[in-house]
C-alpha cells in the first residue's frame, strides 16, 4: 500500500468561495501536505469588484480549515485581472527552497506571477500542475486576432506543464487538440461545495423568499443569477422572456453591473417590467435561497469556460438553461433530463424552451429532481481524488 504523502504547493490569485472547500479535503487527504499561496487576500477582504461594479466581501469563511500564506505583491499597481496586476516575487523562494513534490498553478498564465511560479518550478525540478478552464482559443473579446495569437502560443505554454488539469470533458478535448498527449491530461471536475448547498436548500422557506418578491407562489419564475456584463447577455434572457410571454410568469435578475440600468429601460420597453425583478449583488449566504425558489435557470453567455451558477442551481433541484458557449453543458446538461442546451443568441430557440418549460409544471419537478441527482458524482469528492491521481502520474512520469 503506497502511504506516502505528496508535499503541494497550491498558487491561486485569491480566496474565492469555490475553491475553500476543495483546499479543506485537501488538507485532509492522507496522501496530501498541502500549502496554500494567495497571491492576493480580495474576496476575503473587502474590495471593489470591476465586473459587479461594487464592493465584495463573500460573507462565508474562506480561510479556515487550511494551511495557507498570503504572498507579497511587489505590483506598483496591484489589481485582479491585469498582468502585471500580481507581481508575487517570494514565489520563487517558496518553490526553489520548500522542497515540493509539485505545484499546482491555479493562477492563470495571464498573471506574472504564473511565469515566475513556472520559471522557479523548471529551475528547482518541481513537478508543475497548470490548472485551465479553456474550453477554445476564443477570447471573450471575440477578437480574431487574438484567437490566431493563442492557437500559436497557448500549445508552448501548456507543454510547460508536467500534467495539464481541466474541469470538463470539453477541457480534455480542447487540451488534446493542441497537442498535449492525452496521458497528461487530467479531468478534474468543476464543483463546489455540494453538502452546502444541499444543507443550505432544505432551510429555505420559498414561500416566505417569494412574499418578499412580491410573486404569487404558483407562478413559474425564470432565473439569471450572474454578472450584469456584455459577455454574459443578460438582453437575451429578457427579450426571450418578453417573447415567451408565458401568462403570469416573472423574470429575476440577480447580480449586479453596468447592464442594469439598460436592462430596466429595455423591460419598461417591452412592456414587461411589472414581470421582472432586479435583485442587485446577492452574496453567497444568500443564493440557495434564490435558486431553490426559481424555477428555471437561463444562462445564455456567449462566453463562458464553465459556468459554476449551473452547479448551484442544479444542486438547488432548479434545471437550467444554458447557451453552447456554456463549459458546464458538456457534463452537465443532459438535454430534455437535467437542462437544455441552445446556439447561443438564438432568441428563437430560447423562446421555444420556455415555451416548453414553464407551461409545464411537472416537467420542471421532474428536471429539478433529476438535475439534483446528477451532482452526485460531480462533487468536491471526485475533485480531489483526481488530483491525486494527477500527482501520482506526474510524480511516476519524473521519475
């Protein structure tokens, strides 16, 4: 019996409430010494938003249950988002003197940070995991150039990689088409905290959410629960909605940012505002209670390497609806049973399913039941043992 336990050095850019879970199994893995390097505390701590366009502190606790160091930014201008953004020079001291057996970037090669974890990791010999949720050489900007960019440089940076960790099938198959051998490739599911979210869900008095909603507890109720962005076309959850015009149906909006204002002129508009709610930023506490009362999840984003809003969702017995643009629909979704998949932006198609699915109240219990039911096998469980298995690969592989 192989007992021994691999020492990890785990980088990631901040705190966020997906990943505190899986860092907690982790630390209790009996082949597992893990420490946790942030590169930055926002999301712990208080701190503006550029995409909500508010301040955010997640209100669950991030950093228990863990061993973990918060690293120094040496950026002249330390920001999320930006390359230069995190500068984490003691990076390489931790790497080329803590004599791990690997480490696992879960810092994005679009990070300076990332280049400096990867030069001292191939320096010191350190077996080095790259996390990537890369789905296509799309950019969200959509731009071409920069698609024709990454098909050139993104198969040298991933070869940097012992061993290549994605949270999809569509991951793997992306990976593999640049050329990395499927041998070091590994599929590690994008989950989150399931026996949270199961706990949180069966305290939720939806009654008493949709008096607060002022919505009739019989009406069926379409759901966006994300980032009030360009990218993540909130416009098409409206407009569908407005077309579907299923009688006395009410549309939610939770999440905040700079497409609200026109989405409440656009609603006014289309004459649909009485039908439509907007929540504002609705922190993690308080998003069981959102999904547990809706009755379906759209999700139409025209980019969107996973999608975790659907592993909440789903978890909250709500079946969903996600655009093709959408990473989470190619283990997720099975079409007709947990959700429905839909070419992105078209409006037709999305007024259809609607059409289909609110009219039909048993259909959405049965879909509800059965989208809870899958997240069984998609859990932080499955998560962490295929880490595992990514280590013992890359580890054998070295030697």
């Amino acid at each position: 019996m192989n007992t021994r336990k691999y020492r990890v050095l785990v980088v990631t850019a901040n705190p966020v409430q997906y990943s505190t879970p899986l860092f907690q199994l982790m630390a209790q893995h009996p082949k597992l010494d893990i420490l946790v390097a942030y590169c930055s505390l926002q999301g712990a701590e208080l701190g503006f938003d550029s995409e909500f366009g508010v301040e955010i502190k997640w209100d669950i606790p991030l950093l228990d249950g863990y061993p973990w160091i918060q690293l120094s930014n040496q950026s002249p201008q330390p920001k999320l988002g930006k390359f230069f953004g995190l500068i984490n020079l003691e990076l390489w001291k931790q790497i080329k003197t803590g004599k791990f057996d690997a480490v696992v970037a879960y810092t994005g090669y679009a990070y300076a940070s990332f280049w400096i974890l990867a030069a001292a990791a191939k320096v010191s010999g350190t077996n080095l995991l790259f996390s990537t949720d890369a789905q296509d050489l799309t950019p969200r900007s959509g731009s071409v150039w920069k698609r024709y960019v990454k098909s050139l440089i993104l198969p040298k940076i991933f070869q940097l990689a012992n061993t290549v960790i994605v949270p999809s099938s569509g991951g793997v198959k992306f990976i593999s088409s640049l050329g990395i051998p499927e041998q070091q490739i590994v599929l590690t599911p994008f989950v989150v905290n399931n026996e949270w979210w199961l706990a949180q869900a069966k305290q939720v008095n939806r009654a008493a959410v949709r008096q607060q909603w002022h919505i009739p507890e019989d009406s069926p109720v379409v759901l966006f629960c994300a980032k009030l962005q360009p990218w993540k076309r909130p416009q098409d959850a409206l407009r569908a909605f407005a077309q579907a015009d299923i009688p006395d149906s009410y549309l939610v909006f939770a999440g905040e940012g700079p497409l609200r204002s026109e989405l409440e002129l656009e609603a006014k508009a289309l004459e649909v505002t009485e039908r439509v709610r907007f929540l504002g930023f609705v922190n993690q506490s308080q998003l069981p209670s959102i999904y547990c009362t809706a009755n379906l999840l759209v999700f139409p984003s025209e980019y969107e390497p996973f999608g975790v809003v659907v592993n909440e969702a789903m978890l909250c017995g709500c079946p969903v609806v996600v655009s093709d643009r959408v990473g989470a629909r190619y283990d997720l979704v099975h079409e007709g049973k947990t959700g429905f998949v839909y070419p992105c932006g078209n409006l037709d198609a999305l007024v259809q399913i609607l059409k289909t699915t609110l009219s039909d109240r048993e259909l959405l219990t049965q879909m509800g039941t059965a989208a809870s039911n899958r997240m069984k096998t998609w859990s932080p469980h499955e998560n962490v043992e295929s880490l595992v298995q990514a280590l013992e690969k890359a580890v054998a592989h070295k030697s």
